[in-house]
C-alpha cells in the first residue's frame, strides 16, 4: 500500500501542500475555519501520519524544548513544569527535563547535552553564578527563558516572583496581628545566594524598617536545611525568643513544622508562622498554614508562550525580566501574641 504523503492530503482537501503544512504546524493565523475543517476532515478519512522526522529536518526543528530545573523538590518547580509541558504539548511540542539537583556543573552538562540533541529552546530554573555558558547561548540566538531566579550579567526572558512584596505582606500580616519579634528562616544566603532568597530577606528588612521594627540579627536565619532544627533551637530557647516567624520558602516551612511537632510548638499559640510559597501541606497541617502565594501555573504558561514567541519568531525578543504579584492565603496559624 503506497505510503500517503503531504501532497496526497492537499489534493483530496482542494488546498496546496504550504496551507497543509501551516495546518499540520498549527500557524491557522490566515486560515479559514471551513478550510481547517476540511484539512481536518481529510486527515482523519485518510488517517495520514506526518511525518515528524521529516518535518523536524525540513524546518531545523526538533518540536522538543529542554526544562532545566535547579531543584525539583520546590513546589514552584512541579508546578510550572505542569504548567509549561501542557501549553507546550497543546502546540505539538515535547519536553526533555532534567533536575540539575542545585549542581552548576550537573546543569552545565544538561546545557550541552540537551543543545547537542537541538532542542529548540531551554527554559531554565538557573543554579550556577557563572553567566559564561548562558552568554554562549545567547550570543547564538538561542531561545532562552529564566524561571524563579536572575544571573548577573545576563539578560534574557526571565520569570519570578515579586519577592521583596511577598515578605512584605507577610510582615504586614504579622504586624496587624500585634507583632513586632517577627523573625525569618531561610536556606543559605552565603555570597552566591540564589536570587528568590536575596530578595526575600531584603523584603523583610525593609518591612521591618517601614513598620518601624528594630532589625534583630538574631531574628535573620539562614542555614542549610540539616541544620533548621537547631537554628530552631537557638531562635525559640534563647533570650527574647521571636512571636512569629517567616519561613522564606516551602522546604524551609515542613522543617519548621516537623519541629513543632516534635518539640510541642504550639502554632499559633506560642509562635505565629506564615510560608512563602503555596505549599499543598499548608492546607493538611493542623492549622492550616497562612501562606503567600505565587502564580507558579501561571508563571509556567507565560514561560511557554515566551518559549513559542521566541521559537516562531527570533528577531523579536526583547529581554524582560516579569514580576508576578504575590496573594495572601489566610490560614489559621497567626494570632495575636499572648
């Protein structure tokens, strides 16, 4: 039985083989709805299968786009790569992920790997601080696009939150509940800290300066996630312990509150907590806990409409760098101070 071909669907349909190719690529832009209607329906009667390979050469494209995350274990990483791999796939276009685990070089290797396959695009979660491998693939034109985190020195599409405003209005939440010990914990700042927690602990030394608070050294944690149960320790044991506490991100929340279970922490009875990030188990822990949230599907589908815009059409990329606003999710874990 003779293969069936491009040119044997736009015979049966009455169109050319270019409006045929527009409607296999999705570009219905000039398309009639009678017209995609019969290239539909001659599809099916047909049951033609393009070619995939074929087209892949013929237009120096692979239809697969790589997704680099630093650490798949943040809530924000599941959800934008859900987010990204259904806008992409609704346009035809397969994902390659790879979770570089935190690791510059890991991330490195997955740059080189996932380019040497000629992917058409990477959208990546960037862990490292050296710019010289982002910088190759844009002086190239490669489609680039940043989520959750900035690299100095480079400009491309980037992603994130408004981190600074998230702290900001869990501070404000804190201080219209009556407190002012209101520390934060965060993952390591060190002198490569990653951007999210750079802004955020900016964020909160600003909210306290704007709410009038003296800033506490002792109320500014960062340490690496083993060591969140003694920084606990110190911070609740110690002289002047805090009322309420900020956990900057998801990860640094369940630490926060497998101690508390541990220890008998009453939350909010003797400690008021509120979590940037909208983890799930915010809402299964009793209390549920106030959380600030952010647009992580939403950031994932403008990610991939960026992704599409830059593959479709180079020449129009203009780096921007999008903020997403921060929403308050109330709980039952801030109270006044006794």
């Amino acid at each position: 039985m003779k293969k069936l071909t491009i040119e044997d669907v736009a015979q049966k349909a009455g169109v050319s083989k270019s409006t045929v190719s527009q409607f296999l690529n999705k570009r219905f832009k000039y398309m009639s709805e009678a017209t995609k209607n019969r290239i539909a329906d001659v599809i099916e009667e047909l049951n033609y299968q393009p070619n995939g390979l074929a087209r892949s050469l013929k237009q120096n494209r692979t239809h697969m786009v790589g997704i680099i995350v630093a650490n798949i274990d943040y809530s924000l990483s599941i959800q934008c790569i859900r987010a990204i791999e259904n806008e992409l796939q609704r346009r035809g276009i397969q994902v390659i992920i790879c979770n570089a685990d935190e690791n510059a070089d890991k991330e490195n290797t997955y740059v080189e790997t996932l380019v040497a396959r000629q992917v058409d695009g990477l959208i990546i979660f960037p862990t490292g601080h050296q710019s010289s491998a982002y910088t190759r693939l844009i002086e190239a034109e490669y489609p680039l696009v940043f989520m959750d985190r900035l690299v100095e020195g480079v400009t491309t599409q980037s992603l994130l939150l408004d981190n600074e405003m998230a702290v900001k209005t869990a501070v404000k939440e804190l201080t219209r509940n009556g407190h002012e010990a209101i520390a934060i914990l965060s993952l390591p700042l060190g002198e490569n800290a990653i951007t999210p927690r750079k802004e955020r602990m900016s964020g909160y030394k600003k909210a306290m300066e704007e709410a009038g608070l003296p800033l506490n050294e002792r109320y500014m944690c960062s340490v690496p996630r083993e060591q969140i149960s003694a920084a606990l320790d110190e911070l609740l044991n110690g002289p002047q312990p805090p009322t309420a506490l900020v956990a900057a991100n998801d990860l640094v929340l369940g630490e926060i509150l497998k101690y508390a279970n541990r220890h008998s922490v009453d939350i909010p009875g003797r400690l008021s907590v509120i979590g940037i990030d909208d983890a799930e188990f915010a809402l299964i822990y009793n209390p549920a806990i106030t959380t600030i949230r952010q647009p992580a599907y939403e950031m994932g589908m403008q990610a991939a409409k960026i992704m599409l815009s830059l593959i479709e059409d180079q020449d129009a990329a203009v780096p921007i760098t999008y903020r997403f606003p921060p929403a308050l999710q109330q709980g039952q874990s801030v109270r006044p101070p006794v």
